[in-house]
C-alpha cells in the first residue's frame, strides 16, 4: 500500500499545489487590476499563470520525486527532464513577466501624451525591446539547457579554446543580418521610420506595418504587403511623409479650354472644400500654372490632416468639379477646334492693283483649320 500510496501524494501533492498557487495569484492580480483599472499592469500580469504553474510544478516534482520511489533506476534522465522543463517554463515566464511591463509602460504614455508622432515612436522602441529581451532570454535559456548536459560541460574548454575563430566565422557569414540587426536599433532609438508611418519606397505608398530586428513590412493602400530588410531605410532614400507632422498639402490638376471661367472655379472650388468633411480649412488655391496651344493647366491646392484624408479632398475635388464644368460651362473642357481661323488685320487692307485701281483682297477660307484659296473665275 505504501508503495502505491507515496508517489500519489507526492505527484498529486504537487499538481494540486501548483493548481492552488496558480489560482491564487489568478485572483489576486483580477481583484488589484478591479481596483486599480487605471494600471493595466495587473491585468496584463494575468498572463503570466500558465508559465508559473509549469515552473511551480517542475520545482515541486524535482524536489520531492526522489521521495516517490518510482522508476528508481530512470532517476537521473526523469530529473534531467524536469530540470529542462523548469528551465524553459522560468525563461517562458520572464518574457512575459517582461511583457506585461513594456506594455503597461506604453499603455501609460500613450494615455498622457497626445502627440500621434511621439507615441508611434515609443511604440517601435517597445516593439523592439520586447524582441531584444525575448531573444536574449531564449538564449541564455538554450545555453542553460546544454550545460545541463555533461558531454557539453566538458566540450566547454575546447569550445572557449576555438572561440576566437568561430567568433570570426560566424561574423563573416552573418554580416548581413549583423548589419541589419544594427540598422533596427537605429531606427527604432533615431527615430528615422516609426509604426505606423506614412511612407512611399520604390515608388509605393504605404504605412510600416512591422518593425522587427531584421526586416520591415510596408502595408499599401490596397492591402499588399511590402517586406524588405531594415538596413534598405539607412542606405536608401526614402519619402516619410508623417515625420515632422502627418498634415500635407495635395494637388488637383485640370487641363482645360483656354476659355475656362477661372475666378468661377476658384468660388466652386471654396464650395467644394467647404462641404467635404476631409479638408482641415488650413488653405486651398486655384491658378494657372501652364498653358499649350489648345489647353490650359490649371492647379487647385488642398490640404488635410494627413495622407488619407488628403487624398479623399483631391478625389472629391477632381470629380465634383468635372461634373459642375460639364453641367454649366461645357465649353471649358477641351475639345478639337474645327471654327474658321481668325487672320491679322493687315490680311484684309486694300491694295492697288496693276491698273492702280484699290481692291480688297479676300478673305481666304478655312476648312477644319485649313485655309483654301477662292475659287478663280475666267474674267482674269
């Protein structure tokens, strides 16, 4: 019976243990985060109960299961499994004991601060501490895991004996993530590119999506998704159009007949922009800005909060004025002029013919913009 009875109470002992503990403290952390519903920190803390009930219950396992009595001659490889699983558990639990921070600091500075640029900007330095902290702790956790091992404990002064050259191999054969790498620090802490951005990179716009130690996802405005390595933005020229502010200017161009009622388009153009909940109010404009021998260029200028909202005011702008041109004032949008062409004065002043007697030339006739001579009649 007692046989049967200790590794019960041992192995059950610690399950309901670890299960005790892990709901306490679930408990705990709910009634703080009630009361104190400004702090997400105790709500984000929550997370961390799965973690904590591994490690509580691999501590528990590998201090009592010698006192089990099971499987006496597979002792070392059962403690040598829960030492791995308290390893692995205790990294999983630091990383998000770790998380739970960052986030509640972001959370934070987010609420007390209202500058859209400068919480975008802390929030691409936390997204890449976060993976720093994550990666730093797999690590050592790997490490951790391998000198648990003996042949590995042994193989250690040969391995420190070749660190040198491995160091210099493995720094040459990972110089490109190494630099990448580096570039994410510095953009993440140089504020160069942020989550969140509006920018425009081989010529497509789009807003960073991701920001991670080595890559870069640019999300376009019809969903694609662009990836490129980190170190593209600090060797390559690229358009941020949300640094320095998000608010921008846009521009409407219209080729039209050189008859277009110009000081009309501009009160159109107020009347436009007046009724488009996009348009900020900070200024608009409307001039000619170049003409050809049959159209005129004329410019209207917008502005609005930021690129989506700039680019919702030309679209309503091109088409509501299209339309009220097209409605009232047909003849200022371009068309093939076919009319008779108009001559210089002087092409239809008297002349003095061989008998001295003054006779006025005719006027030549045009047809689709080409000028034909009378018809001559026998008289000479």
């Amino acid at each position: 019976m007692e046989n049967v009875l200790r590794p019960l109470i041992v192995i059950g002992g610690s399950v309901v243990l670890t299960l005790l503990v892990g709901w306490t403290a679930d408990l705990l952390l709910r009634r703080a985060d009630q009361r104190h519903h400004q702090v997400p920190l105790w709500g984000l803390l929550r997370r961390c109960r799965l973690p904590l009930q591994f490690a509580m219950c691999a501590v528990l396992l590998r201090g009592s299961y010698d006192q089990a009595e099971i499987a006496a001659e597979h002792s070392a490889g059962i403690g040598q499994a829960l030492t791995l699983v308290l390893i692995g558990s205790a990294a999983w639990l630091l990383v998000r004991i770790a998380t739970a921070v960052v986030d509640s600091s972001y959370s934070r500075y987010a609420n007390t601060h209202r500058d859209p640029a400068r919480v975008r900007r802390v929030r691409t330095q936390v997204a890449l501490i976060q993976r720093v902290v994550s990666a730093i702790v797999g690590v050592v956790a790997v490490a951790a895991m391998l000198l648990t091992f003996p042949a590995m404990r042994a193989a250690g002064a040969s391995l420190l004996a070749s660190a040198g050259i491995l160091g210099i191999v493995a720094g040459v054969a990972a110089q490109s993530t190494l630099s990448n790498m580096f570039a994410g620090f510095q953009i993440a802490f140089g504020d160069m590119v942020r989550l969140g951005d509006t920018v425009v990179v081989n010529g497509e716009w789009g807003t960073v999506d991701e920001i991670t130690l080595t890559f870069l996802t640019v999300r376009t405005w019809d969903e694609r998704r662009f990836t490129m390595p980190v170190s593209y933005f600090t060797s390559q020229p690229f358009e941020n159009w949300s640094r320095g502010g998000v608010q921008m200017t846009g521009t409407v161009f219209f080729h039209l007949d050189h008859h277009a009622p110009v000081e009309e388009m501009r009160d159109k153009l107020r009347d436009i922009l007046r009724a488009c909940p996009a348009w900020d109010g900070r200024d608009y404009g409307l001039a000619v800005t170049d003409s050809t021998p049959s159209t005129m260029e004329v410019r209207a200028l917008v502005t609005a909060k930021d690129a989506d909202d700039v680019w919702t005011v030309r679209v309503t702008v091109r088409e509501q004025m299209l339309r009220w041109l097209a409605t009232h004032h047909p003849y200022a949008l371009p068309r093939v002029n076919t009319a008779d062409a108009i001559l210089p004065p002087d092409s239809l002043h008297p002349t003095v013919n061989g008998n001295g007697n003054g006779t006025a030339l005719h006027r030549p006739r045009t047809t689709r913009g080409r000028m034909v001579e009378p018809p001559r009649t026998g008289r000479g």
